[in-house]
C-alpha cells in the first residue's frame, strides 16, 4: 500500500512538472495574406516565458529563427518592419525543447489587391466573413470565388457564409474590377467538439490520494503498537518457559 501511494504521488508530481501549455502564433494584422512594405508583427502567446519560444519560418530559404537575416525578436514576438514577397511562407513557434505551436501561412503579394480571410481554421456552424481589399479602399464591389468557381458579387467588398460546413473548405480568392485579383487563400473548416460520454467518470484522483494516504497513516500509526505488542507477548512467553525449565 505504502509502494503504491508512493508511486501515485511521483506520478502525479512528475504530471504537474512536465505538462507544459503549448504556445498560441497569432499575428497582426490578423489576415493572412499583406500588401508588401507593411509592419507585420508576430506573437507566440504563452504564460510560460521560459519555455524559450522562437518564432521560425518556412519560406523558399531554409527554416529559420526570426533574427537570424530576417524579424527582429522581442521577448515572444518577432516584428517585420517592412515585408516583401520572399517573406511569404509558412511561421510557427518553436519552444527549447523542440514543441511547436499552430501554423500561419502567410502571403505576401506585390499586386494591389489582398483577401481579408480568418488566419485560423473557422469553427464548423460559425459564420465566415471575407473581405475583399485594394489598396486604395475596402469597400468596392468585388467577386469571390471558390476553388476557381464564382459564389457571388458583393458591393461592398464584403462577404459573409452563414454557419459554415465541411463542403466550405476550398481555395478561396476575390476580384475588384480595375484593381486586380487577390491571391488565393486557403480556408479550413474545423469540427465542433462532439458531447461529453455518458459514461459514469471514475472518482478524483485527488480522492484516491487521500483515501490512501489516510490509509498508509493509520497504518504507520498502528504498525508500531502491533509489533511492540507482538514484542511483550514473546519475552513473557520465554520467560515462562524459561521459569518451567
């Protein structure tokens, strides 16, 4: 019993020490895709600062951390004062130890129009808005299209899918007549986490732990007084035979 508890405790205390939260890569502008020459900034979100988190990208050069040829890191950010197209890749977090976070594919386009879309994959049921925008104004008529298909004319520039699905995965993109057509972005539709099971959860591990240390206690406690007794009624015992003899 007492190995047991033993155990139950490192176990636990081993839990506690090693689960470590995974960073969060969020960027700002929250868009995917950037007109070249803006300021972008990117942030690994985590409480943990000395989990050493780096941002590090993918692009046509070799992986690298940011400072080294390009960003410059920051505590848990990296800023790009001024981005160009070879900036366009995929970026991520990488801690010390070698976890990783979420990705952001980024693209950067030297055209005059961009797609406004969700940097992180959208809730399956939620709604989805794009944004078609130039460089000029946010609010012109454009068209979206998916996966090279038209959806829809919209004349603000504005486009919203109402509780989105699956079948709304695709190859998205948009088009301002006499300005351009943004590149294309990629739109990822992630399901909602299904209902808890219905069977009967087992008891708190913290009620176990107590349930056996208050066990390993009244034994520990008992121990000494059963043994001390066992000791008394062998000397009598001897003793006796000894007197007899």
């Amino acid at each position: 019993m007492e190995g047991t508890c033993v155990q139950m405790l490192l176990a636990l205390i081993s839990l506690l020490c090693c689960t470590t939260n995974a960073a969060r890569l969020t960027i700002t502008p929250n868009r995917s895709q950037m007109f070249t020459e803006e300021f972008v900034s990117l942030i690994c979100e985590d409480d943990d600062s000395s989990a050493g988190w780096t941002v590090r990208r993918n692009t046509t050069s070799p992986q690298s951390d940011c400072g080294d040829g390009w960003g410059n890191p920051y505590g848990l950010s990296c800023h790009i004062n001024v981005i160009h197209t070879s900036d366009t890749g995929v970026y991520w977090c990488e801690s010390r130890e070698g976890a990783t976070s979420n990705s952001i594919n980024l693209t950067v386009t030297g055209g005059s129009v961009i797609l406004q879309s969700p940097v992180l994959p959208v809730m399956e049921g939620d709604d989805l808005t794009l944004s078609c925008q130039s460089e000029i104004s946010s609010n012109l008529p454009a068209a979206f299209y998916k996966d090279g298909s038209l959806i829809r004319t919209e004349s603000t520039g504005h486009m919203t899918l109402h509780h989105v699905s699956r079948s709304d995965e695709g190859l998205y993109r948009c088009n301002i007549s006499s300005h351009g057509e943004s590149p294309p972005s990629w739109i990822s539709v992630t399901g909602k986490p299904g209902p808890p099971p219905t069977t009967v959860a087992p008891p708190p591990a913290s009620s176990s732990l107590h349930v056996g240390f208050m066990v390993l206690l009244h034994l520990l406690v008992f121990c000494p007084y059963f043994i001390s007794t066992l000791l008394v009624v062998s000397l009598y015992r001897c003793r006796d035979k000894a007197s007899l003899s």
